[in-house]
C-alpha cells in the first residue's frame, strides 16, 4: 500500500472516530458538515485515483 494511500485512509478513520459514538465531545452541526465534505472529497479523491491506474 502507497504511503499517500494509508495517509488518506488515515484521514477517514480520524474523520469517521470524530462522528462516532466514542467520540470525546459533540461537534456543532457546522463542523460535522464540513468533515463530512472533507472526507467525501478524500473518497472522490481515492476514487478517481483508483480508475486513472
């Protein structure tokens, strides 16, 4: 696995720990919209580099 890719893998499980249920503290709604854009952008990301290969 690519160095860049586990880096983006990492991102979405900081991402996703942040929206779970064992988070440490509640984010305002406006901060859980943009790591939600956040990490769909990382996805997109993977995705379009996945099928360029």
């Amino acid at each position: 696995m690519s160095k860049e890719l586990q880096e983006k893998l990492n991102e979405l499980e900081k991402g996703l720990k942040l929206l779970s249920r064992d988070r440490k503290v509640v984010l305002p709604h406006h901060k859980t919209f943009d790591l939600i854009d956040e990490m769909l952008t990382t996805v997109k990301e993977l995705k379009t580099k996945e099928s360029g290969q």
